[in-house]
C-alpha cells in the first residue's frame, strides 16, 4: 500500500493550487474576467491548464522515478525552470 505522502510530491500539490486557485477565481469574478471580449477567462483557462500540465507531469515523474527524494529534486527543478521560463519570457524583463 503506497503512503499519502508519496503521491503529494511539491509539482502535484502546485498543479492542483494553480487548478483550484483559477477556478475559485473563475467562479467569484466571472463578471469581471467576462468583461470586454473576455480575455480575463482566457487567461484562467491558461492557469488552468498550466495545472493539468504540471500534475501530468508529476504523475509521469511519480512513474519514472520510485525514490521519493529524486522524484521531489527532479520536480522541484521543473518547477524552477518553469518559473523562470514565465519571468524571463513574458515580456517584463
């Protein structure tokens, strides 16, 4: 039998934030991110599938990798490479 804290690795745990995050926010500001031409949603929907990306891709690592310790250090890196792909190209620096 698998432990819970085997499955709740740190790219999971951000992959269900990011998903949950956008849908609450989706649900409460729907008037607002609707508004002109409703580009508020396309970018919760983006969120939202930035989400599903990441638990995708913990869910790939969690098969590749039976260490835990290596599995949590190969996502905390994605995770980081993720990060600065998002600052670097987004056109603010």
């Amino acid at each position: 039998m698998m432990k819970v804290k085997q499955y709740l690795t740190p790219l999971i745990i951000m992959g269900w934030i990011a998903i949950i995050g956008a849908l609450i926010n989706l649900f409460i500001n729907w008037a607002e991110l609707s508004y002109a031409e409703g580009w508020g949603v396309v970018g919760m929907i983006g969120i939202i599938l930035y989400g599903s990306i990441a638990l995708t891709l913990g869910l790939l690592v969690r098969l590749i990798t039976k260490n835990l310790k290596l599995r949590i250090l190969i996502e905390l890196i994605l995770i980081a490479l993720a990060a600065s792909y998002i600052v670097f190209y987004s056109g603010r620096f």
